[in-house]
C-alpha cells in the first residue's frame, strides 16, 4: 500500500481539471507510486486531454465529469473558480468522497452549500512552483474531514512540494497573498534587477542573466542556510560602508521596499477577500 491509501482502481482519484496545476499535481503522484489504473481525469478539452493521455498512459482521461462510471474515493478540484459552478452538480452526486479543492476564492461555505453540509472538503491554495514539485501549499479542512483525509490530503499535495495547515478559514487570504501570488512578486524582481543591470551598462543578455541566477541562486542559499535567517544572510554579504550597503541604503529606507511590499500584500489580500464574498 502506498501512502495514497484508500485510493485504487475500485475507488480512484478523480482529478478535474487538467491545465498547469492539474497536470503537475498528476505527474507528482504518478512519480509517487500511485497507480495510473487508480485515477480518472475529467477534462474538457480536447488538446488538454490528448496531453494528459500522452503525459500519463493508463490514466482514464475523459471530457465531462458526467462521463465517470466511477464511486471515487478523492475527487480534485483544480478547475477554474469561474468553472466551479459547471461541475458542482455532477460531482455532488458523490457525497461520500473526500473533496479537495484548488480553487483561489472559492469557501468552504460554497462547498458545504454546492455538495451538502456533511461533504468532507479540503481546500487549498498552492502555487506555481509546484510545475517543478517545489511547491507550497497551504490546506484548511472543514470540521467533516477525518485525520486520515487531512493525512492524505498531505500526501497528495505533497507530492509537489512543502505542505501546512492552518485552522482558521479567515487566514487563507493571507496565504493567497504570500504564497499563492508571491511567485509572481519574485518573477517581477528579476525583470526589474535585469532592467536596472541594463540600464547601468550590461549588455541585455548578460543582464538577464545575472538577474536570474542571482536571485535562483540567492533562493537556494537561504533553502540551504536552515539555521540562518534571511536577515543574517543578508548582513553576512553587506560590507560597512560597500556598495551592497549602499544599495540597501536605498531598498531599506523609508519609503522602500519593505512598506511597497507590505502594501503589496495587503493589496492582494483585500482582493481574496472580495473573490472569496
């Protein structure tokens, strides 16, 4: 038995939704050792379908989720929330199921009203890293999931990376900003350190990268530097009166970049909140 559990051919995992995430969620399972007979894909589209057939043969791929003739044991969510709607009515026929979903915005509120108050759902909110199974994902349950579900919730999502819990709902938000939209904040650092490289002289593809593996690089020591805080790493590389203290003289004034970043977040916050309404 594997660390997936209940899940097999008689009772498989049934993944709706295909697209980035869908995808690499399946590759991290099937490379887990969960047994391609043991799960069913339900996905609309044809190019998607033919992808996901070729990516992992022996899959079930199919193009409506009323085409399962199928009692699952898992059913994942990883469609788009404005598709949530169009799917609810066909997978609310299997109450039983453990329920997880990947959808930014959408409640446990939304789940217990589309699938039934006594529906187990997880609900999660991952990231892109996840593509190279360096992801982080954050879950909150409702009070209908078993300590085995959440364990395998864990496993399943951990299949692309780090896993935490947290137990209120309310903080979900947050994560969304951190973490789920934080890739994006580190990706526009690098556009905006290969366009300063630039602008101060370097030539465009020696900018670029620069910028990348600066920051790639940067990203690791910190993974690697376990007992060292970010900010003992930042002072070990800052020279008195250097040009990365002059630098930081700059991004650690005022107005820099640890209000603009802050405002970010909020920003991002505020925003879950309204999708999540």
């Amino acid at each position: 038995m594997t660390e997936f559990g209940v899940i097999g051919a008689d009772r498989p995992l049934v993944l709706v939704g295909g697209g980035r995430m869908g995808s690499a969620l399946l590759s991290g399972w099937l490379a887990r050792g969960l047994a391609s007979q043991a799960v069913v894909v339900a996905d609309p589209d044809p190019e998607a379908a033919a992808r996901l057939a070729e990516q992992a043969p022996g899959v079930r791929v199919v193009s409506a989720v009323d085409d399962m003739v199928v009692r699952p044991s898992v059913v994942v969510l990883a469609v788009k929330p404005q598709m949530m709607d169009g799917v609810m009515p066909a997978v609310a026929v299997h109450s039983d199921a453990l329920f997880l979903s990947i959808a930014a915005g959408k409640t446990l509120a939304y789940f217990a009203q589309a699938l039934g108050k006594d529906a187990a759902v997880v609900r999660a909110m991952p990231n892109t890293p996840a593509a190279i199974g360096r992801g982080m994902t954050v879950c909150v349950a409702n009070a209908q999931v078993a300590d085995g579900q959440r364990r395998l919730c864990t496993a399943l999502l951990g299949a692309v990376g780090e896993v935490a819990w947290v137990d209120a709902e309310k903080l979900m938000d947050a994560v969304t900003a951190v973490s789920g939209s934080g890739p994006a904040y580190v990706f526009y650092l690098i556009e905006c350190l290969e366009a300063a490289a630039h602008a101060v002289g370097l030539p465009a593809e020696l900018a670029a990268t620069l910028a990348r593996r600066t920051v790639a690089g940067a990203g690791a020591l910190v993974e690697a530097s376990e007992d060292e805080a970010p900010a003992t790493l930042r002072r070990n590389v800052t020279s008195p009166n250097g040009t990365t203290e002059a630098a930081l003289n700059v991004l650690m004034a005022e107005n820099g970049l640890a209000p603009l970043m802050r405002h970010a977040v909020e920003a991002a916050m505020r925003r879950s909140r309204e999708l999540s309404s």
